[in-house]
C-alpha cells in the first residue's frame, strides 16, 4: 500500500502501536520514486510528510532526512536515490516546524548544481525551496545560476524560476521583492534585469502569437499539410480535430490501399479521433493490421482508431483477442462500445489474473473506460478491484472519481483517499 501511495498507509500508522518495524520501508520510500508513472504523477513528498507524522516518530526520520540530504552529489549516495523527492521532502518538514533541515539542504543543493549535468536541480528544486523560503529561496537559487550557469539568450531556467516566484507569492509582490533584492544584493541586479527584459520579451510575443493564432487553431488541415505528414516528409502530425467527413473517408480508403507500414502507421495516426468519432471505412481495414503486422505501435494505433466504432466484427474479435496474451490489451479498447451480457462475468474472470504491474496498467484504464460508458451497478465491484490494482495514482483517481459519481465509494476508501498520494483524489474527497 506504500508502494502504490494509498492513504491506507497513513490510517495504519496511526494505529499501528509500534512503528519502529516499519522504520526501513518508510526511509526507502523517502529514498527511491515509487511512482508508477514519473511524467503524469506529481512528486509524493506530502504524501511522505503525512506518512511520517502518522508514525509519531518525526525526530528519527528528521536525521534520516538530514543524513540522506548529507550524501547527496558525494561518493557516499546511494544509488537509485530520487534527489528531487528528497529536497521536496526536506523542504516540507522544514516549512512545517517538524525540523530545521535548510542548511543540509541548500548545501546539497549546491552541490547539485556544481555537477556537470546540475541544472536539472533548478527544475525539480525550485518549487519546494521558494514554497519553504520565499523571496530568500529564490535568492539562493538565482545565486546558483550565476555561479554555475553560462548565460543563454533564451533563458529558459531562469525565467522557469522567476515564474515560480511569481506563482507563489503574487506578481506585485514578486516586483516588489525582485525591486530590493536587486538594491540589497548588487552582485545579482544584472542577473535580475537580463532575467525581466527577456522574459517581458517572451511575454509580449506570446501575446503577438496568441492572438494571431485564433482563427488558425480552427482550421482543418489541408491536403498538403496532411500528404506531406503521410510521406514522411513532415515530422508533426496535422490537427485532424477540423477535418471534415469526407476528408477522414478518403484516408481511410487510402489507408486500406496502402502496403508501406510506416505509411500505414501514420495513416491511422491520422484516423484515431479525438473526439470519439468511428472509424469512416470498413473496420476490417484496421483489424487486419492488428491480427497481421509485428509492429507492436501499428497494431496498438490500430486499435485505438477503432475504440469508438461499433461493428458486429469487433465483437467476435475483441472476445477472440480477449483469450490471447499478445492482444488482450487490443481486445479490450474494443469491449466498450460493442458490449455483451457476459461481459462482467469475463471482466471479472480477467481480473483475477496475476497481473504484471504495468501490463495491468494499461488494461485498468480500457477496463475504466467500458464502466465509464455502461451503469450497471454489478459494475461496481469490478471498479473496486481495480483500485486496489492500480499503481497509477492519476487512473486511481479516475477510479475514484468514477466511484464518485455512482455514489459508490466504500466509507473507508473515502477515509484514505484524503491522504492518498494523488493530490487531485484528495481534492475529490474533502469536506
């Protein structure tokens, strides 16, 4: 329950009598990222902050934290160490009064930022340290940009950390604050006034390009656009969301015409709608790709094109898929709109699968969104079991808030989502 975040943890915790044997699995989720998906899951730090008030051992994870902190960018690191986590972490306790760990943690900041590949740091610290110290955070963050940064016109890290500023405690106060640091601290006036010119620059032409582009984004693409995408020849997929019938008809024809898998694959690219049309051709057109190509991506684009097409072949083909290892997944993007009464006792059935972690990932979000278009309450269970599978915390919350809506949402998951790893669950469950 640690691993996959659920707030199931906090609750036992805080009813355990002795948590001094959960001592080495707490410091290695304060080590090591466990989530499942680092480009969709935001960081667990508030997670962790609330895990280690449950154990009412703060003081012993504050040194934890502190030596942790300590070997950072040292040859005492562990390997596997999520940095990032780590400062974030340090930074809440900090804030919070738990424990003063700023100076171990602006040091391995430093330290950090003086590695050859450092200015990620600025990226995944940035957040925590102006959250924990305000104007004087970012103070301390700009002085590391002087110190180890060549200047670049863009100034992209830069201007990444004067917004942060600016987020957090307001544009007027950033101003005013940006105003007397430059005056109290002269060595970084030019770094302040390069930082605002480029980023006023930025801004203005965002602005330019905003609103030069409103008709733009409405139109569809033209042929051109859409030929030179097919041949290769054009790296960036067209928007097909204004394409008009007629023109999804003609790439579907072409696409049952074509041979060249790379072709084919951007064909059906093409077709996979964003705003769950049908597939415009024969959808054997597209079965035959998955049934025939080894091109896992083909076969996968394949399927997705056809997941809001209902056709009596996709039926027998998605139960055919459904009892193989290799197309499973294909089978059940099709399930959703070509439903039949035996599905959830085949859903169920599937369920009870030793599923590999990720593997079930994706099968839990197909599972999802075949309840999400049928309201049969027998449903329900199949939601719950999949809750307790998903390692995702963004599809666990989609689970939730599934749940939700069906007024179907067990007392006690609703008592552990307010501290699930997910900051958006526990949004869906507060007060």
């Amino acid at each position: 329950m640690l691993r996959h975040g659920l707030g199931r943890a906090v609750l036992f915790l805080r009813n355990e009598p002795d948590p001094v044997p959960h001592r080495a699995i707490i410091c290695l989720a304060c080590l090591e990222d466990w989530r499942h998906d680092r480009q969709t899951e935001q960081e667990r730090a508030l997670y962790l902050l609330d895990v280690i008030h449950a154990t009412r051992e703060t003081g012993y994870y504050i040194e934890f934290v502190q030596d942790a902190l300590n070997t950072i960018a040292t040859p005492r690191e562990g390997e596997g160490t999520s940095r990032s986590q780590l400062i974030s972490l340090a930074a809440l306790l900090t804030k919070q009064g738990d424990g003063d760990l700023r100076d171990a943690l602006y040091q391995s900041v430093g330290r950090i930022a003086a590695e050859p590949d450092g200015d990620d740091i600025f990226t995944d610290a940035r957040h925590a340290i102006i959250a924990m110290d305000g104007i004087v955070g970012y103070q301390f963050l700009a002085e590391q940009r002087v110190r180890i940064s060549d200047a670049d016109e863009e100034r992209w890290e830069d201007i990444f950390l004067l917004d942060e500023l600016r987020e957090q405690i307001g544009d007027q106060a950033t101003e005013d604050a940006l105003g007397t640091l430059a005056r109290d601290a002269p060595h970084l006036s030019a770094y302040i006034a390069a930082v605002r010119e480029v980023r006023d620059e930025n801004e203005r032409s965002a602005k330019a390009a905003r609103e030069g582009g409103k008709v733009a984004r409405n139109v569809a693409p033209t042929d051109e656009e859409i030929r030179s995408y097919i041949e290769g020849t054009q790296t960036v997929k067209p928007r097909m969301r204004h394409a008009d019938a007629a023109t999804r008809e003609r790439l579907a024809q072409e696409l049952g015409e074509e041979t060249a898998r790379e072709r084919q694959l951007r064909y059906v690219r093409l077709l996979r709608s964003p705003d769950r049309l049908p597939f415009p051709g024969d959808p054997e057109i597209l079965l035959q790709l998955i049934h025939q190509t080894e091109n896992d991506p083909l076969a996968w684009f394949a399927a997705l094109a056809l997941e809001y097409t209902t056709h009596p072949a996709l039926r027998s083909t998605a139960l055919a898929f459904l009892q193989t290892e290799d197309r499973l997944i294909h089978g059940i993007r099709m399930l959703p709109f070509n439903p039949g009464a035996e599905d959830i006792a085949l859903l169920t059935d599937l369920l009870a699968r030793n599923w590999d972690e990720y593997l079930f990932h994706s099968f839990g979000i197909s599972v999802l969104h075949y309840v999400e278009r049928h309201a049969d309450p027998e449903l329900i269970p199949i939601l719950l079991r999949c809750y307790e599978m998903m390692a995702c915390g963004v599809c666990r919350r989609s689970i939730v808030r599934e749940l939700l809506k069906r007024n179907a949402l067990p007392p006690r998951l609703r008592a552990e989502c307010r501290y699930d790893a997910n900051p958006d669950t526990r949004e869906l469950v507060a007060p």
